[in-house]
C-alpha cells in the first residue's frame, strides 16, 4: 500500500524536488526595513567617516610622528610617541596661548549671551517693525568672516579708523587698537562678539516662542514685574536652550582663526595669539612648518572642547533624572 506524504505547512520546493521551509513574509518585511534603514543612514555614515573621523585619525597620526615637508609628502615619518606634546607644552607660547585663548572664549561668550538673550526678550514683545530689525541684526551672522573682519580691521585702523575718528570729535586720546599689545586681544573679542550676537540670538528666541504665554498672563496675576516674569518664568524654562547654546558657543568660539589672523595676525608679539592661531603659525605660516606640533596643538583644541562637551551630556543627564 502506497502512502502518500504532504510537506509541511510552509515548505516549499526547488527545482530539484527538495524540500525547503521559506521565510515567513513577516521576516522578510523585517529584514526589507532593515536594509531600508541602513540604506538611508549610510550617506551620513559616510560623512561622518570621510570629513570627521579620517581627518581626525590624521592629525592624531601627525602629532605622534615627527614630520618634515619631505616626509609629509614620502609619508616616512618616524614615530615619535608623545615628543611633540612635550614640546608644545614647554614652548613659551604655550603660557600666553591658553590664557588668551580662555579670555577670548569666556568673554566673547558673556557678552554674545548677555546681549543675546536680552535682544531675544526685546523682539519677543512683537512689536512693529520687529521682524525687520530682527532681520537686521542677523546681518553680521550672514556675512563671510573675512569681510566682517576686514571691516574692522578698517573701523580699527589707527590712522584712518572710524573709531578713532570719532574719538577725536570726542577729544579723547586716540587708540592703537590692532597696534598695541594691551589692545590687541580687546580688539578681536569686540570684533568676535559683534559677530556672534545674532547666533545666540536666533537660538535663544526660537526657545522663547515655546513657552506657553499663559505662563506670563498667569504671572501677572500674580503681581509679577517684567523682571521676575523673566528671572521666574523666562530664564528657567530656556535653561535647556540656553545650556546647547552656550556649548555650540564655545565650541565656535574656541576654534575661531579668520577673525583673529585678518584683524592681526595674532600679533603684536604674541599679545593675541590663541591656540588655533598657533596652530595655523606652526603649520602654515613659515617656510619651515612644524606640521607634528601643530597637529598636537589642535589636539589639545578638540580635547577640550570634548571636555565641555562631556560636561554638557552629564548635567543633561542629572537633569533628566532630578
């Protein structure tokens, strides 16, 4: 008696009559999603990988070798571990371009938010013409850098400057504000702050336009003044907006080179001479460039800011779990 076998549920054959268990569709539609996803995030993948991480395991590679023109271009440079470090921190640049550095960031910082915010609390009123003059202001944001600092590198100018001009009218003494070593570093903050205004503003009033004005109206009612609506209300609920500010902030701030190196070249001596303008010195900026110390000096710009950075997730974090 011949007895006839069925396959199971689910089984299918191929050409040569075997059996084989197909896939339920559920798992092929998971597996379809999957290449999907990693079909949209590997141009970002390769982003990150060609313009940040490549770059960056370069100038590790470059700080942790001794490379001259010629072994830049043979690409036989020895290694030399931690030498080049050792030399950064003993150069007697080093001293004067970390305090200048950490003066040029913490008040360019300070004002840029200072002034910031309070414009962000002006043009929130919505007043007339507000739109127009917040368009304004945005003006120096939008600007290339070379033209903003060529500009006041003119206003500056103590010769032919606006600025001087108008200080005679005033009958004050005139001022060698790029010429002058206790006037140098002065000049590029003021110069980085006026640029920097409108970033800060943007960001702080785009926080300000989520929060609920019921919050205001019920204030009021409480008797609240105009100062501690925004010490009370204002100030504590743009604390997170506030807080990715002031980071994106110093991390710009730490890194700026254009303005520094038009306005004056980080110069006189070395009175507003900063690590990224070191940097640029070391590699660029002599016919014999020291390409392993400036790669090193930048280093020690990125670690920083990863300090900072770190900083910023952790008391994210110890907020979101208060």
């Amino acid at each position: 008696m011949t007895t006839t076998q069925t396959a199971p549920q689910g089984a299918v054959r191929d050409q040569s009559g075997a059996a084989g268990t197909a896939a339920p569709p559920r798992a092929r539609r998971r597996r379809s999603g999957q290449w999907a996803a990693w079909a949209f995030l590997a141009p970002v993948v390769v982003y990150l990988i060609v313009f940040y991480a490549f770059p960056l395991y370069r100038n590790i590679e470059l700080s942790v070798r001794d490379y001259t023109v010629r072994s830049f271009v043979q690409g036989d440079a020895p290694f030399v571990g931690l030498d080049n470090y050792v030399k950064v921190f003993q150069n007697p640049t080093f001293g004067p371009a970390i305090l200048h550095t950490g003066l040029f960031t913490v008040i360019s910082i300070a004002f840029q938010f200072t002034f910031g915010m309070a414009l962000a609390v002006f043009f929130h009123q919505n007043f007339r013409l507000s739109a127009t003059l917040r368009a304004l202001f945005l003006v120096p944001w939008l600007l290339p850098l070379i033209v903003s600092a060529s500009t006041w590198s003119w206003m500056l100018n103590s010769d032919s400057g606006v600025v001087n001009s108008v200080l005679h009218a005033m009958g004050l003494p005139a001022v060698n504000w790029l010429t002058s070593p206790d006037w140098a570093l002065t000049s590029v903050i003021i110069a980085n702050i006026w640029i920097g205004i409108p970033f800060n503003l943007v960001i702080l009033y785009s926080g300000l336009q989520n929060i609920p004005t019921e919050l205001y109206e019920a204030a009021a009612l409480d008797g609240a003044n105009g100062w501690q609506k925004f010490w009370r209300v204002t100030f504590p609920l743009l604390r997170p907006v506030s807080a990715i500010t002031l980071l994106l902030g110093l991390i710009y701030t730490l890194k700026v080179f254009d303005i520094i190196w038009i306005m004056t070249r980080g110069g006189p001596g070395m009175s507003s001479t900063t690590l990224a303008t070191w940097s640029y010195q070391l590699g660029f900026a002599s016919t014999l460039p020291d390409f392993s110390p400036a790669a090193a000096v930048g280093n020690v710009l990125i670690v920083i800011a990863l300090i900072f950075g770190v900083i910023y997730i952790r008391t994210q974090r110890k907020q979101e779990l208060a």
